[in-house]
C-alpha cells in the first residue's frame, strides 16, 4: 500500500506539499505567537490589519502566479523549455517594474492609509509598502515550480520561504523595531528566497535564450482578467472583515478578533495545500484534451477528509488551541474560534471549488462570488456591535457562495466530459 502511494502523484503531491505547510504554519503562527506576545493588543490588531491588507494588495501577484502556474504546466508538458525560459526573465524585469510602482503609491497613501486603520505610524506603513513592492518577485519560483510539477522543490521552497518569514522579523522586532522590524525582516526574507528559488529552476531558467514570447504573456493576462476578479473576491471575502473590525470596533476589541481570525487560518492554512497540488494537474490535464472528472472527485475527498479533521479539532479544543498559541493574554478569543471555525470550513472548500472552476476555463466563477462577498460587506457595514456580528456576516457570506457555486458546477456540464479536442488557450 505504501508502495502504491508512492506512484501516485496526486497522493504524493499533496502528502509533500501538505508535510510542507504544516511545518510551514508552525514557523507562520510562531511568528504570530511572538508578535502577538510581544507587542501590545492595539499594535498586534494593526500588523493583523495590515497583513490583511497586503493579501488584497497581493491579489496582482497572486493572479499573474496562477495564470503563470497554468502557463507553465502546458509549456512544460509540451517540453518547451527555451519559452519557459525566455519568459521568465521578460517577467521579471516587469515584475521589478511594477514593484518600483506599488511602492510610490504606498507611500504618496501612507496617511491615508495610517488615518484609516488608526495606525498611528506612517514610517511603518511605507516599510509594508517595500514589501508589498518585493511581493511580485516570488510569483516567478513558486509558480515554475507548481506548473512543472516538482512538488518536493516546491515544498521545500515554501518551507524555507515561511522559516524566512519567521527568522527575519523576530530578528528585527528583538532588536527595538517593532512594526518597521516586521516588514523590513519579511522583505529580506522575500529576496533571500527568490534566489534560492532561482537556483532550483536552472535547469530551466538559467538559459538566457532569445525567443519570441510575446503570445505566451499575452494569453497569461488574457486570463488573468477573470482571474484577477476571481482572487479580488476570494480575498474579501476573507480579509474584508479584519479591515472593516480594525475601522469599527475598539482597539481592544479588534485585537482579539486578530488573534480568532489568527487562530482560526491555522485551519484554513492546513487545509488548502489539496488545491496547491491539484490546480496543476487539473489544468494540464485539461488543456490536454483529457478528462478531469475523476481526479476532481479524488481531490474533493482528499479535501473534505482533511478540512473536516481540522474543523471537528477546533471545535472540541479551541481553549487549548488558544492558550498553546497566545496563551491567557487572548483568553477572550476562545469563545469566538469555534463559530469562526465554521466559516473557515465553507471558505476552504468554496477555495478548492474557485480553482477547479478556473482549471478548467469556467472564468465566470468570478460573477458568482459577487453576492457573498457584498452581503459580507453590507452586513458588517450595518451590524457591528461586537465580534459575534462579524463572524456571523462570514458564515452567511460562505452560505451563500457555496450554494451559488455548487450550482454553477453543476449547470456547466462541460468539465464532466472528456474533451474532444485540446484546449488551445496555452499550449
């Protein structure tokens, strides 16, 4: 059996990538863990509201990554290396042009932003703006990586990039920094990691080759439109509600919610490595011209199976989980996490669904996030007395996109039948 499992590349896959993030998360949430220790409630409740900030900001970065990812799986399985090659350094060049251009208007924002976060510091909101501008830069190994299929790479490649995450700002922070230590350790960490990744793709990228990729880029951000709807939606509908708690409730108050939504990611971290290893094989496979039904069928058993462990753990221990985390100093978030739970549960497998729709061309998925993540905004905007109203809007918001999705899927039959010809869009 263990020999069987050992062949079988979406057991494998997952197995790497799922060992990887765990031990990623434990370097992640000791960071957290640190933070949340070391810095006041208020200012714990700022970098969380910042870091929720920077996903929507990332949402570019995280686009032109998975456009880059289905990219690279067909130039791959196709073994054309020499566009693989040329690509990836027109695109750097351009990422390192658009970062130059996040970091201008960051900081022309950082007022702005600081006035409306009640973060009374614009010196750290520009030190975030360096990180935001360097975050472009590891879409290009992480995204080789997955579309080549090397998840053990890949793995170990995530594993440094968290460890990173962790070393650097704790590092900073000890030293008197603060926030600035935060940011500034997290943008080293961001450098350091992309020449390591660098360095895995040689055999691929090292090649400075001259070749016509022009068609290649274009059909990247021809799909990266819907796309770029799709993960905008995807990000509001979780972090939109750390931003709005930061504006709406008090310090305090906010700073607890940070440590639940904290908390509660550890679940949402540990889940998703199922899609990390199933949007590339889906997306080769179909732009093959072969069919996906029964792998999309593995995957979501791979998923439930796993996320349903998660959940049913957060709900028989969410003080012990608390405590070991944050200890009695965020003993007031304990009464929270087993109704966030719930929604972390409806976002992970409204998550997995998302990418299978964009793996096999369903690109109209984005149109049906929409209601849920207005009905999250809208009810936040109106009920927010205290952080149960929160993380009702959640689970509702996740009601309501997982019906709707569900029933997308199965109104689009295409995706249930083999192709009768390959899809063209990136070969």
């Amino acid at each position: 059996m263990f020999t069987k499992i050992l062949k079988n590349k979406e057991y494998l896959g997952t197995v790497s990538v799922t060992a990887a993030s765990i031990i990623g998360a434990v370097f992640s949430y000791l960071l957290q863990l640190f933070l949340g220790r070391t810095l006041s409630v208020e200012n714990f409740g700022s970098f969380t509201a910042l870091l929720a900030l920077s996903y929507l900001i990332n949402v570019p970065a995280m686009v032109i990554g998975i456009s880059l990812v289905k990219k690279v799986s067909a130039l791959y399985g196709n073994t054309k290396i020499n566009n693989l090659s040329a690509l990836y350094w027109y695109l750097f060049k351009l990422f390192l042009g658009v970062g130059f251009v996040i970091f201008t208007i960051i900081s022309l924002f950082s007022p702005a932003i600081s006035k409306s976060l009640k973060i009374f510091d614009i010196g750290a909101v520009i030190v975030f703006g360096t990180t935001m501008a360097l975050s472009f830069l590891n879409t290009l190994p992480s995204s080789y990586l997955k579309g080549a299929l090397r998840y053990i790479k890949f793995s170990f490649w995530s594993l440094l990039n968290t460890f990173f995450r962790f070393l650097f700002p704790a590092i900073l922070v000890l030293v008197g920094l603060k926030l600035y230590g935060v940011f500034a350790g997290m943008s080293i960490g961001i450098i350091l990691n992309f020449f390591i990744g660098y360095f895995m793709l040689k055999d691929l990228v090292q090649n400075k080759v001259k070749a016509d990729v022009k068609r290649e880029v274009k059909n990247i951000f021809i799909f990266s439109v819907p796309v770029l709807f799709t993960n905008l939606f995807l990000m509001a509908l979780s972090n939109i509600d750390m931003i709005m708690a930061k504006r709406f409730l008090d310090p305090i108050s906010a700073g607890y919610y940070a440590g639940t939504l904290t908390l509660g990611k550890i679940l949402l971290f540990g889940s998703t490595p199922v899609t990390t290893v199933m949007f590339p094989m889906i997306s080769s496979k179909y732009a093959k011209g072969e069919g996906v039904k029964s792998k999309f069928f593995t995957f979501l058993g791979l998923q439930l199976f796993v996320v349903l462990t998660g959940f049913i753990i957060f709900q028989a221990l969410p003080g012990l989980i608390t405590t070991v985390f944050f200890g009695v100093k965020y003993i007031s978030s304990v009464e929270y996490l087993p109704s966030f739970s719930i929604f972390v549960l409806e976002y992970v497998l409204i998550y997995f669904l998302v990418f299978f729709c964009l793996a096999v061309d369903l690109k109209k998925i984005f149109l049906i996030l929409i209601p849920g993540v207005f009905f999250q905004f809208s009810y936040i905007s109106i009920y927010h007395r205290n952080i149960f109203d929160i993380i009702n809007a959640n689970i509702y918001a996740g009601i309501i996109s997982l019906v709707l999705i569900v029933s997308f899927l199965i109104l689009n039959e295409k995706w249930r039948k083999k192709p009768k010809q390959k899809n063209l869009m990136f070969q």
